[in-house]
C-alpha cells in the first residue's frame, strides 16, 4: 500500500499513543522551560538571597494539566494537529472529515486530560476512536 492509500483512513492505536507520548515530551519541555524563565526571573531581580524556585507536586501536576489543555487545543484549532501528529502523519478532524473550532478543540482537549483512560477506547472501538471521539463526533485519521 501506498501513503496515498492510508489518507484519510482512521489512525490506529499504536501510532495515536507514539503521537501522545510526543506531545507528552512536548509539554515536559514547555513545563521546564518555565521552570527555567522563572528561576531566571527570580535570580535577576533577588541576586543575592536566589534559591531556585520548587513547586509541590500538586503545583506542578496542575501546571501540566492546564498547559496541555491550552497546548492540545491550541494545535488542533488553528492546524487541526499537535507536533506529534504531524511527526507521525495523523489529523483531528470532525465526522466530515474537516477541522473543527475552538469550542470543541477545547472541550476534546479538556476530556482528553481529564480522562487519559478513554483514549484506551479505541482499541476495542471497529473504527479506533476514543471515548473523546465518540463523544465529540471527532476522529483521528492519517493525513
């Protein structure tokens, strides 16, 4: 089979959950990346008394949650796809196949970090959706 021939056909769950763990590594960048700027900012205004800055591990898991929301949302609204998926050549799109708005990209955003367990859905689901997929009448295809 060619590329050609895989478009537009459902995404398997193999190559949804390497996509996931990437924009997991994606995020962890970003969380660090903060972590850095506000150590950064800390150490220029208050030199002399520094102490990097080391946040609960509540703090840190609800940063983690919000900047995925905000990063997952923000992919599939504006190009319908997170780095990961276009690493591996997948699109969210709606059931017309077209990409979808804010509202809903948030909402799947949302569900998807509230409860990661449903993605495991698509596993037993005939066209490999997720629970978030069923739900928002989305699906991921290869593009």
């Amino acid at each position: 089979m060619t590329a050609l021939e895989f478009q537009g056909q459902p995404a398997g769950a193999v190559t949804r959950s390497l996509a996931a763990l990437i924009d997991m590594a994606v995020v962890d960048v970003m969380l660090v990346l903060g972590w850095a700027t506000a150590s950064a900012a800390l150490f220029v205004t208050h030199p002399s008394r520094f102490t990097f800055p080391t946040p609960s591990w509540p703090e840190v898991a609800a940063a983690a949650c919000g900047l995925s929301v905000i990063y997952l949302a923000a992919s599939w609204a504006m190009v319908g796809r997170t780095y990961g998926a276009q690493l591996l050549g997948l699109r969210v799109v709606d059931r017309h196949g077209v990409r979808f708005g804010w509202v809903r990209s948030t909402a799947r955003a949302a569900t998807y970090v509230a409860f990661p367990l449903g993605l495991a859905w698509m596993i037993v689901d005939s066209r490999s959706r997720s629970l978030q997929d069923i739900l928002l009448s989305t699906k991921v295809v290869y593009d």
